[in-house]
C-alpha cells in the first residue's frame, strides 16, 4: 500500500501544475467548445460553425479527441523531448487529416459553391501543437542540418497532402484552383522582388559597410542616413517613387524598355532595395569591428596586404555577422513585398488585397500563408547557415 502511495506521489510529482490549466483550456475550448470548421453557402456570406463532433464522423472526432488529450497529458508531465516532440506532431498531423475530412464530410454534394474553411478551434489547436513542437525542439537542441532536415520533412509532408487531394475540398484549395496560373505568376513576382532588392542590396552594401568601417568620420553620417529611410512608412516610399521613376521612364531613352516606370515592379524594387541597405550595411561594420585585431597582427606580420587581409581574414571572420544582416533583410523583405500588389509591382499581396476588397477571408489567406512559410523557411535556412560559419571547424576552414 505504502509503495503504491508512493508511486502515486511521484507520478504526481512529474506532473506540472502550472499545465494543467493549458491541458484544460486546449482541450475544453479547443476541442470542444470553439467551432473547427465553418461551412459557407460561398466564399463570401457568413458560415455556420461545426465543432469536432459536428464536423467529423463519430469515430474519427473521438480518435482526434484522444490523441489531442494524451499529447497535451504527455506534454504536462515530465517527459523526454523527444517523447512530447513525436506527440505533438502527431497530433498535427491528426489536425491536418481531420480538418481534410471535414471538408469532405461538411461540403454539400453537387454544390461547386459552398466554402468549408478552417475555424478559431482549428487554428487555437494547430498553434498550441506548433508551439510545443518548438519548445521539443529547443530542448532538443538539433544542429543546423537537424533543423534543415525539419524543415524539408515537413514541406514534403505538406506536399503529399496537398497531392492526395484531402484538402480539395477546403475553401483555400478551391480558391487556389480558380487561380492557379496567377498563382505562380504571383509566386514569381514575390521572389524576385524579395531575393533580387537583396542581392543588389548586398552588391551596394557590402562595399558601402567596408567603406564605413575603414573611414570612421563617414560611418556616422552613412547610417543616419539610411536609419532616415528605414523611418520612412513602406506605402509612403512606394508612392515617392512614383514620380522620380515616371520622369526617368519618359525622359530617359531605354529605360521603360528595361521595366523602368512609376508603377509596377520598378518602384517596388527600388523601395526595398532601400529599406535593406541598413541591415547589411550595418552587420558588416558590426562584423568587421568585431575581427581580433590579434588575427589582423598576425596577417600583418605574415606580410599580407591589406587587400588580402580584408578577403582572407577580416571577410571570413565577419561573414556570420553579415549572414545575419541578410538574413533580417531577406525575411523583412519577404513580407513587405506584399505591400507591392498596391502599386502594381504584383506577388501574393495581389490575392491579400483582392481578398480585403471583396471581404473574402479565403483569398487573404491564399496571399498570407505561402508569404509566411516562405519568410519562415527563409529564416530557418539562413540561422542553419550562420550556425555553421560560427562553428570553430568552419572559420579555421576559411581562405
């Protein structure tokens, strides 16, 4: 009897108290009160909201209930990482079929017109589930092809599904069907306006931040005037612009041949071109200034120029940095090329913006979602890259 009281004690010992609030509110609110999925006569009017119960056959709303409640119970206790990590990705993965299923089950027969769209339960669960993936994750402490690894696998997961067909039925994948040439079309405007500012926002900056850190009586003035344009609201900039790059286009020969003009891609690139020069700028003065100068005695003493010390030394060291510097630009301008769409220059702010027009939350979402798994992935791959030329292996590796 004594054992079993204190098997019992200890049991309660590896249960969190300050969880089982989160295990109450997930799966009382979550999964049964708040609405998972909203079934719509169209893209625009008003849904009626099903819950778990009401959304999915009897049996596969209680097999989701019991995986929901064991992950959350093994998420409270004291258990390995890896044990919560297997069970929280279990669980979205039972979200992702799920909410496939209901739109299948919910999506009356022979109406090419009604919309089932994943409701406040849905996400409230699919974030809960995200969040304890991640804190699994940092307890888990992967290198940077770990997380690289991650990160394919479940943009592989996420592409079989979308091929199966399960998700057919949802009110996003029946917005993207209608949509799917100008979808890409848009795709392709997003990423070159994000990955071409940056490239040429490296070009000039790199040189520039070089600049001010060998010259420090510039440093002062080339930063402050480049904090300036960051103050500068995105809208604001695209529409100075305009009229700069409308003359140009009129009055000098060649350039509207080239894409020059006041709207369109032209002013949206040179706009954020301009918003991520300080970022690069300033991480490759914040890299140089950072080298040893014990590295840089030693270059010296070994007679190298300072030509050489610059692209064998003080580059190599400072590259970590400046990686961080691309990595904020790239992820900034990922996002703010979808204020873009507004003067033409197109990418998936087009679909966000034809959705707040026609109040269709589905189209908002079609421009929202691949603008975040791109600036998320994007951030992924560049901290994996940082990591590795911060590692001691890879900068005794250097030229």
């Amino acid at each position: 009897m004594s054992a079993a009281i204190q098997g019992g004690r200890a049991g309660a010992a590896r249960f969190r108290p300050d969880r089982i609030g989160l295990v109450i509110s997930l799966v009382a609110l979550g999964g049964l009160c708040l609405p998972f999925a909203t079934v719509k006569p169209n893209r625009i009017l008003a849904g009626v909201a099903k819950t778990i119960l009401e959304a999915l056959p009897q049996t596969g709303s209680i097999l989701l209930l019991a995986v929901l409640f064991v992950a959350i119970t093994i998420a409270c206790l004291r258990s390995p990482a890896w044990l919560r990590l297997g069970a929280s990705v279990l669980v979205l993965l039972a979200l992702a079929g799920a909410i496939g299923v209901s739109g299948i089950v919910l999506t009356p027969s022979g109406n090419p017109y009604a919309r089932v769209a994943p409701a406040a339960g849905f996400w409230l669960l699919a974030f809960a589930m995200a969040l304890l993936t991640a804190d699994a994750l940092t307890r888990l402490r992967p290198g940077p092809f770990g997380r690289v690894a991650a990160l394919a696998a479940t943009a592989v997961v996420f592409g079989f599904i979308l091929k199966s067909g399960l998700w057919d039925n949802l009110s996003i994948l029946k917005e993207y069907a209608v949509r799917a040439d100008s979808f890409w079309a848009a795709a392709a405007a997003h990423v070159e306006l994000a990955l071409g500012s940056l490239v040429a926002a490296v070009a000039f900056g790199l040189p520039i931040g070089i600049l001010c850190h060998r010259v420090p009586k510039i440093r002062d003035a080339v930063l402050n005037a480049l904090n300036i344009v960051q103050t500068v609201p995105s809208i604001a900039l695209f529409g100075l612009l305009i009229a700069p790059l409308g003359w140009i286009a009129v009055h000098v020969p060649g350039a509207k041949a080239i894409g020059i003009q006041g709207i369109g891609m032209a002013p949206a690139f040179v706009a954020l071109f301009l918003y991520s020069l300080l970022p690069v700028v300033a991480n490759t003065v914040a890299g140089l200034a950072a080298v040893s100068p014990s590295a840089n005695d030693a270059a010296r003493g070994m007679g190298m120029t300072e030509r050489e010390r610059l692209f064998q030394v003080e580059l190599p060291l400072a590259l970590p940095v400046i990686i961080t510097g691309i990595r904020i630009v790239l992820v900034q301008n990922i996002g703010l090329a979808t204020i873009a769409a507004l003067i033409g220059g197109g990418g998936f702010g087009v679909f966000v913006f034809q959705g707040i027009g026609q109040t269709a939350i589905d189209l908002v979402l079609l421009g929202t979602v691949p603008t975040v798994a791109l600036a998320f992935a994007a951030a992924v791959i560049l901290d994996a890259v940082v990591e590795l030329l911060s590692t001691p292996s890879v900068r005794d590796s250097a030229p």
